[in-house]
C-alpha cells in the first residue's frame, strides 16, 4: 500500500526561501515514463510524458513551478524512487511536497485521502471541503496539480461518469483506474 506524508508550501512561504534544490529525471513506470523531481527526500513534481518534446514540456513546467530553484539532473535516483512508487508489491509511505495556494493543497490532500480502488467527481470534492458551489474551483485546483499519480487527480471523474480529462491523456487515466481496480470506472 502506498501512502504519502504531505509537506505544503504556499507560495508566499517559497518566495521566501533561499537556497531550494530540486533533483529532477525520467523513469519507467508501468504506465510509460515519469518526469519527476525531489527536494531532498520529498517529491514535488511528476508527469507522466510520451517522448522527447513532452519531456521538455515537463521540464518547462518543473521549472517554472520553483522558478528560484538550482536544478540537478539524476536519473538513476529518479528511476529507484519511481520503482518504489509504482511497485504494488510493496507497503511504503513516500514524502510528497505540495506547492500551490491554501485552497489548492486542501483540494490536493483531499485527493491524497481517496482510497485505491475509487472514483469521486469535482462536485464530491467540493462538498468534502465544506463548500458545495466551489466545483469549478475545485476543477481547477484539480487541473493544476503537479505531482501527478501520488496526489491521484486520475480519481476525479465527471458527475455523470464520465472519464473527464486528464493531464496525461484519457488513455492514461483509464489505465491507472484499470490497475487500481476502480470498477465500474468511466468509461472515455
């Protein structure tokens, strides 16, 4: 089982940081390769890309996540950190870095704490956090997410049940709810 311990930094906290160093590579994942990136022990980004321009993509939005940051490049850490995340054989918690504003991390952790295996909709969200209208809000905060898989926007589907869209492709998203046995899931 996999569980995440959650770190947050709003972004008036990381304006005033000095000296923030981030590892960053790509790795193979059962669902193709995963640009990720660490401060220290804890994860702060991922996207799952498909090729070279999509990894420069990747790159791009990393780096402009922690614009002030010093960047090293590591692939072999990056690849042994991805083999304990995506190994379901293994009960392990990882360190995740959550960046964004407060109403942006509350969404994100809300999503931490939905179990494998389901599926809820915006509207879902919302509610859990207390404030029924703030759908697209939540949408939004859901869009923006930049640690992809280990803060499991693939769980948020429409309300009607649909599959809804997904940073890294519908086919994607169906296939990481196939693995996590979220049936019935959504169908594209």
């Amino acid at each position: 089982m996999l569980k995440c311990a959650i770190s947050k930094l709003t972004h008036e906290e990381y304006k005033k940081l000095r000296n923030f160093q981030v590892t960053y590579g790509v790795a193979d994942s059962k669902f193709g390769k995963c640009c990720m990136a660490l401060h220290g022990p804890q994860i702060c980004f991922a996207s799952f890309v498909n090729d070279a321009p999509s990894e420069s993509v990747a790159l791009q939005e990393l780096k402009a996540q922690f614009p002030k940051a010093s960047f090293t490049e590591d692939n072999t850490l990056i690849q042994a950190k991805a083999e304990v995340i995506f190994d379901d054989s293994l009960s392990r918690e990882v360190e995740v870095l959550l960046k964004g504003t407060s109403f942006q991390i509350k969404v994100w952790e809300e999503l931490v704490n939905l179990p494998r295996g389901s599926t809820c909709s915006y509207e879902d969200v919302a509610k859990a956090l207390g404030n029924s209208k703030a759908v697209r809000a939540v949408a939004n905060s859901v869009a923006k997410n930049k640690v992809a898989y280990l803060v499991p926007c693939h769980r948020v589907i429409k309300k009607g049940g649909g599959l809804g869209k997904y940073r890294s492709g519908p086919e994607r998203k169906l296939r990481i709810l196939k693995d996590e046995k979220a049936l019935p899931f959504a169908k594209p």
